[in-house]
C-alpha cells in the first residue's frame, strides 16, 4: 500500500509568511549580526560597521541574511571566517 500525501501550499505559504515567522527569523539574524560584530577584527571598523541584515524574499517566504558591505568583507571572511563562527555560537 503506498503513502501519499497532498501538501496545501497556500496554509504554508501562509504560515511561512506570517508576521511571527518573519519576526522569528529577523531576531535570528539581528543576534547571529550582533555576534558577527562583537568578534569582527578591527583595523579601521570598516568591516564591522559594514556588517548589515537584510531582507531577501525568497519564492514561498522571507529570509534575513548577515551581509558584509565593505569592500575587503571576503578577503576578512577567507582569512577569519567570522561570520560562520558567528552563526555558530549565535546557535541560529
């Protein structure tokens, strides 16, 4: 006897986009942010201060993404990897 099961795309789209979802996932990436800048390494704070969360909509919900902006943000991430660590110890 096979299984199958019909998922309702609209109740999860729904669910997936309601305000306490996006509110969860913001806090998310606002403390996984403030972790990123708490260990950045600091020359001129450029990298730091360019550490932002944004918004992505994605096709069936909204995302928060920890996003470096300035221009040697790779060359610190290859060479520190603070954001992954960030992500690590926010436990997000």
């Amino acid at each position: 006897m096979a299984v199958r099961v019909e998922f309702n795309e609209r109740f999860f789209d729904g669910v997936l986009q309601s305000a306490g979802v996006k509110a969860l996932t913001k806090a998310a990436a606002e403390k996984a942010l403030a972790q990123a800048k708490a260990s950045a390494p600091v020359d001129t704070g450029d990298y730091r201060d360019g550490l932002k969360v944004e918004e992505v909509a994605r096709e069936h919900r909204t995302t928060y993404m920890v996003v470096g902006h300035d221009r040697k943000t790779m060359l610190i991430e290859s060479k520190t990897g603070n954001l992954a660590r960030a992500l690590k110890a926010a436990k997000v």
